[in-house]
C-alpha cells in the first residue's frame, strides 16, 4: 500500500488550514518574522544544549537527542512558513513521483541506525586511538588528533557507501565522475594539493612546534602558527612570514630549540707568543662566572686551529629556551668577559697580520726603461758555452 498520496493529502490539507485562517499579509509577516526568531533562538541554544550533563543519559545519547529535535523543530518551522504562505501544494508536487512504501521506510529506519551507530562509534574510535598512542610517548596530542579525524572520515564514508547502497544508488557513475573530477582538480591545482600533502606530512612526522625556533631556507624565527597548507613565522625583525608546507619539507630545516637547550660558540684568537693552556683556563673560568650559560652540559674551551696571525680557541657554551634575544645577550656577555680576562691577564688578542720579506739585488731593482737594463740583461744572460758574461 502506498503511503505517499496520503500522507501528501493530510499534509497540505492541514498546512493549507493555516493560509485560510492567516489570509492578511501582516499576520503573514509577522508569523514569519516570529518563527525565524524562535528558530534562530533555538540554533543558539544548541551548543548550551549540547554541553548538559544529564545524570543517567550518555552525553552521545543526549547530543544525538538534541541534535534529532533540533532538526525536528527546524522542519516543522519550515512547514508552517510554507503553510502560512499558501504554498503547501506547489511543495508536495514536488514529491508526487516518490512512493514511501513499507520498503522504504525499512531503508530510511536502516539509514538512520547505520548513522547513529557511525557517531557511536566515533566514541570507541577515540578511545582506541588514545589507548594505542598512550603506549608511545613520541607521539603528541595533535598527532593523536589527527590520526582520530582520518579514522572518523573513513569511518562516516564508509557509512555513507553503505546508506546509498540501500537505497540502490549507482555509485558507478559517482565514482567516474569523481575520478575525473579528481583529475581536473589535481591538474589545475597541483601545488595546493602538494601542500596539502607536505602539511599532513609535517602533522604527523612533527619536525617542529609552535613556539620552536627554526630555519627554513632564508627563513629564520618563531613558528606561531601550523596548518595543512602553510607555516607562520615571527621573524626577528616582526614580520610574520608563510611558508608554504610544500617548501618546508623540500628545504633544509633547522630547528634550534628542538631539545630545550641551545650551544652557542664564539672563536677568539690568542698570540703565538701567549701560552694556548693559560688562555683556554683564563677563558673558561671568564665564561663559568655568567649567569646565562648552563652548569650542565659544562662550558668547554677547545683549540681549533692555527690561523694566520693567532691561534684560534672555541669558546662553547650552551643556554635553556632558546630564543634569538637570549643567545645575542649570552654571545655579547662571553665576548666582554673573555676580553676582560684576556686584558687582565696580559694575553694579547692579535690584529690580522702578514710579514712582508724582499729579495736584495746586486745593482739594486732595475726598472724598464732605465739605462742600466741592456747591461744588466747582458751580464745575467746565459753565453753559448753555458756561462755567462760575469765569468
């Protein structure tokens, strides 16, 4: 038995009761205007509703139930504008093709449970991700985030295959058309889409977070901001840059802050008349007295080469969160007292030098030109018996 030309003719003979009994066009708007407030209202208070705790309700059973009165409530208001209006008629003609049997309510009761039992399981599927990854503590919360949201996905598709499957539809042509489609939109927009996969890379490989210090390229700063498509950073002179994903994964990365800490080294040089050791001491107890630099690891002094005019010593030392301002106050802070030390102690730090040596001439240099030239090359050039005139 078909249920479709009666429910339609209860419907508009109902809804057409409500054009009758409001025939004003006042009365008209003004029902309008206040079923669009008492549903904007409602929308409002979903979240509200969404969030109470009710003792002996599953909070997914309560947000299911408010969600289905929500949308119930919302239809209804729909309905009576269209009543009040006098537009039952031309809206059921829209659904005189369809017959809602006892077949399709079977299918519509089916869909419905197969989608409340979809958003069940996204509960267990949240669980189980937190169970696996609580095991692994290389893995971060974004990370288990993340690896939620694409099970939730697959998960609501999954679902969605199986409704139209009920319901007959030919996912064949969908699938085509979504195959092409597909085509046209990874042709007209390949580096979004490599951007889109550097970004789902960078979530879960996780290189950097926000507030860490890196480098990328000519790019250097604070990561304030990640999504799937670019990378925010605060340079050190405020200016805020985006680096697409795509780029960050192709470049050289270099992240300062990654272990909390920081080595910062200076070079100084010291006189080849100077005692290496005593200068290395000097520079090592000038460095243990700062505030910045860490006790652990231990400040440390190493001789790195011999250069032109001194010998070279590397002072190193290493700072906790790191950030561009503490390392330029910790280097200028080395530097000072190093120097002092240096000065104190009598060592001298030498300015770049070269020695210059020159050849002595018999007859002194001989420019072009100057008439000494021809007997001077006479006098120095070979004779045939190997000689030469000076013999």
């Amino acid at each position: 038995m078909a249920l479709t030309p009666i429910l339609l003719q209860g419907g508009v003979s109902a809804l057409s009761e409500l054009a009758e009994a409001v025939p004003s066009f006042t009365g008209r708007t003004l029902i309008t205007g206040a079923v669009i407030f008492f549903v904007t209202a409602l929308l409002a208070k979903s979240d509200e509703l969404h969030d109470y705790d009710l003792p002996g309700i599953p909070s997914a059973l309560w947000s299911l139930l408010v969600s289905l009165t929500t949308m119930t409530l919302a239809t209804a208001a729909a309905a009576v504008i269209v009543g009040v209006w006098g537009q039952a008629e031309a809206v059921a003609s829209v659904f005189e093709g369809y017959d809602l049997g006892y077949d399709s309510f079977v299918k519509l009761g089916l869909s419905v449970l197969l989608v409340v039992g979809a958003y069940t399981m996204t509960g267990l599927v949240r669980r189980l991700v937190d169970e696996v990854t609580a095991a692994r503590p290389a893995v971060s919360q974004h990370q288990r985030e993340i690896a939620f949201r694409i099970a939730q996905v697959f998960l609501y598709a999954f679902t969605i295959a199986i409704v139209l499957a009920i319901w007959e539809v030919n996912l064949s042509g969908i699938l085509v058309g979504a195959g092409f489609l597909g085509i046209v939109v990874g042709m007209a927009a390949r580096q979004t889409l490599g951007a889109l996969l550097a970004g789902f890379v960078l979530m879960f490989s996780r290189p950097f977070e926000i507030g860490d210090w890196i480098e990328v390229g000519d790019h250097e700063g604070i990561v304030t901001d990640i999504t799937i498509v670019n990378t925010r950073i605060q340079t050190f002179d405020g200016e805020y840059v985006m680096v697409p994903n795509d780029v960050v994964s192709s470049e050289s990365l270099i992240n300062r802050s990654r272990k909390g800490r920081l080595r910062i080294e200076v070079e100084v040089g010291v006189d080849y008349d100077a005692d290496p050791e005593r200068a290395a001491e000097l520079a090592l107890e000038a460095v243990e007295e700062l505030d910045d630099p860490l006790n652990v690891p231990t400040p440390q002094v190493v001789l790195k080469q011999f250069a032109d005019s001194a010998i070279i010593l590397g002072i190193r030392v290493w700072i906790d969160r790191p950030s561009a301002r503490r390392k330029w106050r910790t280097q200028t802070a080395v530097i000072a007292a190093v120097k002092d030390a240096f000065e104190s102690a009598d060592i001298k730090i030498p300015f770049p030098q070269r020695e210059l040596m020159a050849r002595q001439e018999a007859d002194g240099f001989v420019v072009a030109g100057d008439g000494r030239e021809s007997e001077h090359r006479r006098q120095t050039e070979p004779t045939p018996d190997g000689g030469s005139d000076d013999a």
